[in-house]
C-alpha cells in the first residue's frame, strides 16, 4: 500500500513537472523612446506670429540652422523614434529582438524672425 502512494506521488510530480515544461513561461517587451519635437507642442505653433526667440525657447537650440539666397532663415530640428521589442519563451530558451529606429527633421522658415511655416522630412 505504502509503494502504491510513493508511485502516486511520484508519477504527480513527473506529470506536473513536464507540464511546466510543455506551458513554459512566455514574456514580451516593447519600449518606446522619442526625442524630438511632439506633435502636441508643434501645434502650438502659430504662422506669423512665433517669433525666433519663442521657437528657440519652446524646442531649444536647433540641430542646423542656415540662410537662404532668398533671405528667409531656416531651423532644422532631428527628432528620432526607437522601438525596441524583445520575446523571450522559456523553455528552451528563445529570444527575439526587434529594434527599429524612425528619424525625421521638422524644418521652420523664419523671415525677419517670424515662423512663416514649417514642414516635416523624412
């Protein structure tokens, strides 16, 4: 009777052990990271009536600024988004990454220190 329960009890713990292994454990991760100017905070920004010194101080240095022959004064601003997504399932152990990295530059045309517009690029 006694070597029936420890071959009950053993059997439980070997069933339960494979069945651990067989459902395993899965987990996911997915991380967002932007640097840049945010679609929000650029629709604070009004045509002909932003000036340089509001631009700069909303958005901060630009990454490149120059002049046109035209005379309007360009402010170029890089902003990037990186996604970073990792699976891990257990057991075996699988690991799949997936990083992605998305740039584009929002550009701003001042004349006499006046936003007159402004456009993304890719």
């Amino acid at each position: 009777m006694k070597l029936l329960k420890c071959t009950e009890i053993a059997l439980f713990a070997l069933l339960a052990a494979m069945l651990i292994l067989v459902v395993g454990c899965m987990v996911f991760k997915n991380d967002v990271h932007y640097t840049g100017i945010e679609d929000e905070t650029l629709k604070q920004v009004e045509y002909g009536q932003m000036t340089k010194e509001q631009l700069v101080a909303t958005f901060g240095e630009a990454s490149e600024q120059f002049l046109t022959d035209e005379g309007t004064e360009i402010l170029k601003y890089k902003c990037t988004k990186r996604k970073d997504n990792k699976f891990v399932l257990f057991p075996p152990p699988i690991v799949i990454k997936d990083e992605e990295t998305v740039e584009h530059t929002v550009v701003f045309e001042l004349k006499d220190d006046i936003v007159q517009r402004y456009w993304k690029e890719s």
